[in-house]
C-alpha cells in the first residue's frame, strides 16, 4: 500500500516536527541553584542606611536561648515538617532558597506588567482614573506606568536595604546561629551559612515589601500574602529559620519599610497626575515660547502622563540638584535642525529593517509590561545571580539601581514637562512607530534617562560588564529613534542626562561602607 | 477539474483571513493523477470591531484593520486517491487610525497531503471519507508579537483532519473536523505578561480545533456552496482591559461564507474562483469581513494526453 506508507510517512514527520518544538516554557530564572553567597558581608550593619537614622532605630530584641525549651520546640516544628514533605514545599523551597531580594523583585516586576494598562476612555471622551481607595474598581489602581514603576521598584529595594543594614547590625550582635548548627540533627535543603540566623533576612526582605507593596498595589493583597506566607513557610521547612528568627525579622522589615511609606505618602507623587487647569497652562507656556506644544496623539485626547512627577522627591538628590541636571533645551520645532531631525525619524520607519524592529520590540517595554526601569532590574537580577552576592548586598546594589531609575525619571518628567516638545509623529503624521508612542513630551527620550542611568551605576557595580551596559543602554535609546518614537536629540540628550543621574548613584556607593 | 476557495481560517485570526488555501485540502474533491492545479489568489479582509476576551468594542487608534493576501496555492494528485497540496502567502496589514506601522512580508508555507480511503455508494448517493495531514512553518523571519498588525503568529503547525462528503445528484455536503498541534514560539522580548509574569522569550502556543460544514451544489462548471467555520483555540488567555493582543491569546471564530467556483465553458483547465464570509461570534479576534478572488489552472503533467480532470 503506497499510499499508507506515505502516510506514515507524513505522521512520523508530523511528530517529529512537533517534538522539535513542543516543550514547557521554562523561565531564565525558574532553575536556578540556591544562594550561596560567596562572601556572607558580616560587617553590613555598618552600611549607610537610606532614610534609617542608623540600624538601632528599631531595636531588635534580644532573641530567646538555644537552650530554652521554646528554642526546642521552634526546632522541632523544622523537624516535624521536615518528615513529610510534599513536591509542592520542596518546591517552594527552592524557588525562594535562590534569594528573597530576587524572588520580591520578579514579583514587583510582574504586579507592574500586570497593572501597566493606560484606562480605556469614558463614553464622553474623557478618562478616568484610578483611585487608590478603591484600587479593584476599573481603571484599577494603580495604572503603574513608568514613573510609577520606578518610584515603586526604588521605595521597595530601599526600604529592603535598610531593614536588611539594620538585621545584619542585630545577626552580628546576638550571633545566633542557623537551626542546623544548633541542632545538627536539624536537615538543611539550602546551602549552609555561616550568617548568624536571627533576625531572619528572608523575613526583613518580605515583610519590608509586603508593608511597601499595600501602599504600591493594594489590590493585590491576597495573591502578595500568599507570597509572603510561602517564603516563611520554604524558610522553616528548609530548616534554615526558626520560627522566632522569622518572627523578629518580619516585625523590622514591617517597622523599617513605614518609615519609607511615610516618605512615600508625602514625596509629592500623589499630586503628580496635575488637573485639567495644569495640562493647558503646559500647552500655553509652550505656544507663548514660540514652539508647537506637545498634543497627545491618541484618540481621544488623554491627558498627559503624570506632568508632575518631576517634582517628587528624589532619593539621590535634593529639588534643586534635580532641576540643575535639566538639559538645555531641544531644537525650536520651527528649526531647520528640527526638520532634519523630523525627517531623520521618517527615514528610519519609512522601510524598517528586521533587526530595527527586533531592537524596538526588544527594549519597547510599553504597555502591559514591567517598564524600563523594570527591563533594567531583569538585566541586573540576572547577572546579580551570577555574582553570589550576600542579601544585603543584592539589596545594596538593587537599591542603588532603583533609586538611580527613580531619580532619573524624576529628571526627565521634569524635562518632559518644562520643555512641551511634540513628538516626531505629531509634526510629521506620516511616521508611524513599530511600537506605541507613550502618551507624553518627547523631549527627552525616557528610555534613554533611565538606560543611562541604570548603565552607569551597573557598569560600576559589575565593572567588567561596563562596556556591556553602556552598548546596551545605546541600543535601547537607538531603539526609540529606529522605531519612530523619538528624534536623535531625545535619545542623545537622555543618555547624557541619564549618566549624570547615575553619578550621584556611583557616588552614593563609593561611600557607603560597602565597598 | 477540482478546485474551490477554502475559509479555514486557520490560525491569523486576527488578520482575519486565516491561511487562504485556494486549495481542497478541506474539500471533497481530488485531482487526477498526475494533475496540477495552481494559481494565483488575492484576498481582502477587514475588520473595524473586536473582541477583548469576550467584549466587542472598537479602537479609534486602530480604526479599520485591513490585510491583503497575495498567494500562490497548489494541488497536485499523485493518484486520484492521494493529492499532495501548498500555500505560499504574501501578507500586508494596516491600520486605517491611530499610529502603529503596518507589516508585511512572506508569511507561512503550507503543505496537505489528502488521502480518500473510503468511497463507495450509499444512501442513494455517493459518500466519501478522507484523512487530511497538514504542515506548515514560517518562510520568513516575521514578526508574530506585534498583534493586530503582525501578519501570522509565527508557530510550526502539524495538523490532522478527519473528513466526510456526501453527493446525491449535484447536491453534496461536507463536514470535517481538525485538530491542530502549534510549536511554541520565539518573540523578541524576553519577558511578557499573560495571566501571570513569563521570564522568557518563549511563549507556549496552545492547540487549536476547527470545525467545518458546507453544502451545496456541485457540477462539473459551476460549484456554489455555504460554508460554516468554527476555530477553537484549546487553551489560551483572554486580552485584558484595554490591552494589546499576544499570540496566545485564546482566539475563537465562527464564520458563514459563500463560494463560488466557474469553470470556462471554452477553456475547462481555467477555472474562476470568488467567495467571501464574515465572522458571526469570536473571542480575541477581529470581527473580520473576507473577500477574494482567484484563478487557476490545471496542467497534466504527465505527458500524456491533455485528458479531462474531471472532479473524482
């Protein structure tokens, strides 16, 4: 039978063209091995701490005896979970044994992608907001664009960092150790530590996000405590943390992390949205200057994105240091530059190559996504993991890179927001983007900001990956002129600024005790 | 001679016109041995409102999605009983609103083999069973992440399909049921959002099954049929509010169409082609509206004489 041989024939392809192809998607991060860390940084308690007055503002407790009857029965509940331990705990065990800073950063960076959605319009053409009081009711609080992605990344690996400072000053004091060294009858499915294990860091580092993370997303609540009850639980079941290590570090990270929320509640973020009085002076200072001003390009009309953020406090720098850092200003949009430039953008989407738009997509970061600030964070947790770092120092280091995007998105909205410049589509409506054009000023490039920035302060942290950064952060703000976005002088005058954001960072490090 | 218009839309919902096989690889007719049959096709399709999960809205910054189709398509019968069948499709979209640049390119080759095991008079006509396997991949290195505007999602396709026809005079009717197996993807991100956060360019595509139905009438010039199309996508997520497609969306289609196929009284190896459907309900896909055209031509290629290629 010919025919059902070539049939078979067609089947076998068929399976074996499938079975080249069809797996589980795994993610970069999901395998990881476990923290070892290669140097333990037992003198972090004297780091300089953010927004602490130092690490005793919240005394810690002295913790109970090892010898104590509640010490034994704190080992003994590690054991009796560790009898019977199903697929499911073990792993738990190891998706957190790969690092807390980590793992509550990945979880940032997906309430951001999952809350980064501009509102649909209401029936009369006007927008509504979000409202933090009632964060479930659409538009759900919040909409977490860019600004309020890197304000939220910086506040919590802040507030990280400084409850951890604080829980390596109170480990060195007490100097408990580990369950399994207490009890070597106590088994250990993470690697052992020499770390004295009281206050817990798994605890500061949860319960410090969990406290930020109801101010950040506060609908969200059950899906982040239900994170927070699975790291207690990997850190018992591991045998890693008694049940009063995790107790005294939950308590800090909670006390440390409201001092940050405090902060946050009066860092002018939530004026920045501005009102309708606002959107049209922007609109007429710019006319009166003698420049187009910026129009929003969607349909209808939206509001600006947050004009005011350029007045929130900055980490890094005071309110007069960030309006310095201001660029001069772009090309009048009357100018012959600004036509060139124009036409320039037209150029690059007129016939965009494959790799152009590999490029956009790759570092468009736009709607729906964890933002740029985030796209940096997923860069530095990747090779972070590859450096073994203490906790602290995993904090140390996202909370300079955080604070580094926050401080530069500060600069650039203020930038954005004091110059009105339109952007390339507005001026020449025949370009169109190979991804969105984000609903605000061009003038400068915000991919550009915080790639410079995050470059700067990266290539520093990990100095035999500078030039690696720097090639990166030139690719993304290239990205956004390749794609129609943005003209040269955003993405060159974003980098710049951005670099100069990032020095206060590289500054910041030089002289915080951890280096 | 054997051809029609198929609207399997198979995967592209969102372009709305799905891998146009001018082709019967869904079809009960076959090609004679040795016969070739190709030809060109064009199809139009546009698409103003969508489905968002299971809302229908518009998008004034999209306004009207269009996607025009250039294929060549082939079918050549190796015996009576086994054709072999491709697609070759050149695809451009656009949006009529709002800024996003339209896309175009060579999209994916398709190949059928369609093989009628069974036919045999019954019920005062004639029925007929076929085992349909199809392929297909990517020709080019489009882009699939860039919805509604990219031109096709970029998997690997297997598919197997079960089909019966049944003819009484020149009435026939046609049901078939597909299932098909899609390749995960690449994208050129390296993280994205679904129901949950993905740290990974991959995206796991989920299976698909389609459902067709068609009856008509059925002559050696003049074919004229109604077709029903469903696709189920077996898995996916819903678009959320205000949010962009992804390619693994879960993305449902019902259609209803026409076909018409003519054969030229004075040149019966040329053969016109004309259809066009709508979508009647969907999910996560565009509300899309086809119309096309085609023509094509047999060729014997065994160098015997020029005999007729005759339906069955």
């Amino acid at each position: 039978m010919k025919k059902s041989i070539f049939l078979a024939i067609i089947a076998a392809g068929s399976a074996i063209f499938l079975n080249s192809c069809k797996k589980d998607v795994e993610g970069r991060t999901d395998d990881i091995p476990a923290l070892n860390p290669a140097n333990i940084d037992i003198n972090a308690g004297i780091w300089k701490p953010i927004l602490l007055t130092g690490p005793t503002e919240f005394p810690v407790p002295a913790p109970i005896a090892v010898n104590t009857p509640e010490y034994i029965a704190q080992i003994n509940e590690i054991k009796s979970w560790q009898t019977d331990l199903t697929k499911e705990e073990k792993d738990l065990v190891k998706y957190w044994g790969a690092g807390a800073v980590l793992r509550w950063n990945e979880i940032l960076r997906e309430l951001v992608a999952k809350h980064n959605l501009p509102p649909y319009q209401n029936a009369d053409g006007t927008y509504p907001f979000p409202n933090a009081n009632n964060p479930l009711a659409y538009p759900q609080f919040p909409f977490a664009n860019p600004p309020y992605a890197a304000r939220a990344y910086a506040y919590v690996a802040a507030s990280q960092y400084d409850a951890l400072v604080a829980a390596w000053h109170y480990k060195k004091l007490y100097n408990r150790p580990a369950p399994y060294v207490t009890d070597p009858t106590v088994q250990v499915l993470i690697p052992r530590s020499a770390l004295p294990s009281y206050p817990s860091e798994d605890a500061v580092v949860a319960s410090a996000s969990v406290e930020m993370l109801k101010l950040l997303f506060p609908g969200d609540q059950d899906y982040i405590n239900q994170k927070f009850e699975e790291h207690k639980k990997a850190r018992l079941i591991a045998g890693a943390n008694v049940r009063s290590d995790l107790e005294a570090g939950e308590v800090l990270g909670k006390s440390v992390a409201q001092k940050f929320v405090t902060r946050a509640r009066n860092d002018r973020a939530g004026a920045a949205i501005g009102n309708q009085t606002l959107w049209t002076q922007l609109e007429n200072d710019a006319i009166a200057r003698g420049e187009i001003p910026w129009y929003s390009l969607e349909l209808p009309k939206r509001p600006p994105m947050l004009p005011l953020f350029g007045k929130v406090r900055a980490f890094l720098f005071d309110s007069l240091t960030a309006i310095s850092l201001r660029p001069g200003p772009p090309p009048s949009t009357g100018s012959e530059q600004m036509r060139r430039e124009t036409e320039e953008v037209y150029n690059y989407i007129k016939n965009p190559t494959r790799e152009n738009t590999r490029i956009v997509h790759f570092w468009a970061d736009g709607a729906g996504t964890y933002t740029p600030p985030g796209h940096w964070d997923a860069i530095a947790a990747e090779d972070f993991i590859k450096k073994n770092f203490s906790e602290v120092r995993w904090a140390r280091n996202m909370a300079l890179l955080n604070m580094t995007l926050m401080d530069a998105g500060i600069v650039c909205w203020d930038t954005k927001y004091f110059y009105f410049n339109p952007r390339p589509t507005q001026l020449n409506p025949s370009i169109k983007t190979l991804t969105g054009i984000p609903n605000f000023p061009a003038y400068i490039s915000g991919h550009s900001t915080f790639s410079g920035a995050a470059a700067r302060i990266l290539g520093h942290i990990i100095p035999e990956r500078a030039n690696d950064y720097d090639a990166m952060a030139k690719e993304a703000s290239l990205s956004r002129l390749v794609g129609g976005i943005h003209y040269k002088s955003d993405c060159e005058v974003g980098l710049i600024v951005g670099k100069n954001v990032g020095e206060y960072a590289v500054s910041r490090a030089r002289t915080d005790g951890a280096e | 001679m054997n051809m029609r218009y198929k609207l399997f839309c198979i995967i592209i919902l969102w372009m709305s016109i799905g891998r146009l096989h001018a082709q019967t690889d869904i079809d009960g007719i076959m090609m004679e041995k040795n016969a070739l049959c190709v030809g060109p096709m064009a199809n139009f399709s546009s698409w103003k409102n969508y489905w968002e999960g299971t809302l229908k809205r518009d998008n004034l910054n999209l306004g009207t999605v269009s996607t025009n189709t250039y294929s060549i398509m082939g079918n050549y019968g190796i015996t009576r009983k086994l054709n072999i069948l491709f697609n070759v499709p050149y695809v451009k979209t656009k949006a009529s609103a709002g800024t996003l640049h339209s896309m175009k390119g060579i999209q994916d080759l398709s190949l059928f083999a369609k093989w009628r095991f069974l036919q045999k008079k019954k019920w005062g006509g004639k029925v007929s069973l076929y085992a349909i396997g199809g392929l297909s991949a990517p020709l080019s290195n489009y882009v699939a992440d860039f919805l509604p505007l990219s031109i096709g999602l970029r998997s690997k396709t297997a598919s197997l399909r079960i089909m019966g026809d049944y003819e009484k005079g020149k009435f026939f009717s046609t049901a078939s049921a597909t299932y098909t197996f899609r390749s995960n993807i690449e994208i050129d991100r390296t993280a994205y959002y679904t129901t949950e956060m993905h740290y990974t360019n991959k995206v796991a595509m989920p299976d698909g099954m389609n459902v067709n139905v068609r009856v008509g009438y059925r002559s050696f010039r003049l074919i004229a049929e109604a077709v029903f199309n469903n696709w189920t996508t077996l898995g996916g997520f819903d678009i959320t509010r205000n949010n962009m497609p992804f390619p693994s969306n879960r993305m449902n289609a019902s259609s209803l169409g026409i076909n018409i196929k003519y054969t030229l009284p004075p040149l019966p190896q040329l053969s016109i082609v004309a259809g066009g459907n709508t979508t009647v309900a969907g999910r996560n896909v565009g509300q899309a509206s086809n119309v096309y055209g085609s023509v094509f031509y047999v060729l014997n290629l065994s160098g015997k004489s020029k005999e007729k290629t005759a339906k069955n």
